[in-house]
C-alpha cells in the first residue's frame, strides 16, 4: 500500500529528527558535498545547487558558529577544482589527434545559439563573463566551450573561476539559508530549498521554449499558416 505525500513528509519528519549529532553529521557532510559538487562540475546533471542550498539549510540549524562558513569554503573549492579539470580535459581533446569524450561531452551539451551567444560575451568582457555563466542556470558549459575554442590558457581561465565559483556557491548558500529560517525543522527548509533551485535552474529553459514556440517562424505558426 503506497503512503500519500503527508504520511511521506512525517517519515521524513521522523528520519531527520533522528539524525547523528552534529560532529557526525559533519564528518559525513562536508565529505559528500565535496564529492557531489565536484562530481557535478564535471558531470553537469546533477544538480550542485540544490546540493549546496540543503547543506546550507542543515549548517543553519547547527549550533557549530562556523559551519556556514564551512560550507561555503567547500562547495567554492569543490566547483572549482572540477571546473578546472573539465577544462583541462577540454585542452586536453584539442590536442590530442583523435579528440576526447570530455570535449564532445561539451560540445553535445552547448546549443549553437548559447555557444554563438557566449563567444561573443567572451569577446567584449574576456574572463569576467565566467562568473555570470556560473550565476545563470546552464550557462556555464557554452562559456567553457567558449573559452576552449578561443584557446584561452588554463591560468586565465583560472583567474575567472575562482570569482566565479566564489559567487556560486555564496548565491545558493543564500538560498539555503532562506529556506531554513522559514522553518524551525531542516527538512522543511530543505524542500524549501531545492524547490527555489529547482525552480531557478527550468526557468530559463522554460522561456526560452515559450520564446521559440511564440515566433512566427515555429512549426506551430506555420502549421496554422498552412
């Protein structure tokens, strides 16, 4: 017999109510957001914001004075250690005679539009541009994709990601702690949470198909047309 939404929500409740105390919760923490974050930077589905928001939801409501500060530390270095190995990877398939996955991986994920778009952004703005791609949900792999066709070297590109992945991970920590002050119990934060980064991270893929689909020129318009 399935449970409905509320009795699931109680469990959960029940779960997070029961949790190890807060050294054990660390000692596990900061190992798992290091690792899902990293794996996330190089690997671009899983979604590291909503990582980093639940874990600045449970730091909220630690009595530890500096495990925000933690946090924040961990999800910058882990974003940035696996921006900068993707993009050696990406170097890496450029020079190399018969390419790398890592590099078609990029390719297949960067829509010619977004691609075109963030060319020209790196143009005008140079490596600035990589802490805005960082800021808008899938922005960051056309960027990369970016600097690697313009044969950017590994250390200017460095020079752009630690600001960016700075602000990234100072952005959903601020919505982790958002979601966890609404509510004295984590896991209600934590839905909180990962609702706005859900959120955040489909609507621009949801305008950007409301953009196409009212064009005059879409398959819709011209069905009607015909």
């Amino acid at each position: 017999m399935r449970s409905t939404p509320w009795e699931s929500l109680g469990q959960l409740s029940e779960i997070v109510g029961k949790l190890p105390p807060e050294s054990t919760q660390q000692a596990v923490g900061y190992p798992s957001l290091f690792l899902l974050v990293v794996l996330g930077a190089l690997v671009p589905v899983v979604p590291t914001g909503a990582v980093v928001s639940s874990a600045a939801v449970v730091a909220f409501h630690q009595t530890a004075p500096l495990s925000l500060l933690f946090v924040f530390l961990v999800a910058s270095l882990a974003a940035f250690l696996g921006d900068v190995t993707l993009y050696w990877l990406g170097q890496r398939g450029f020079r190399s005679k018969n390419g790398s996955r890592w590099l078609a991986a990029l390719s297949d994920r960067a829509a010619p539009d977004r691609l075109d778009q963030a060319q020209r952004k790196l143009d005008e703005r140079g490596v600035t541009v990589l802490v805005l791609s960082r800021l808008v949900p899938a922005g960051r792999i056309p960027v990369m994709l970016a600097c690697l066709l313009s044969r950017m070297p590994l250390r200017d590109f460095v020079r752009g990601d630690i600001p960016a992945c700075l602000a990234w991970a100072a952005t959903y920590q601020l919505i982790g702690i958002l979601g966890g002050s609404l509510f004295d119990e984590p896991w209600k934060g934590v839905v909180v949470a990962v609702t706005l980064t859900v959120v955040i991270s489909g609507a621009p893929t949801l305008w950007r198909r409301v953009r196409r689909g009212s064009r005059p020129g879409s398959a819709g318009s011209t069905g009607q047309q015909a």
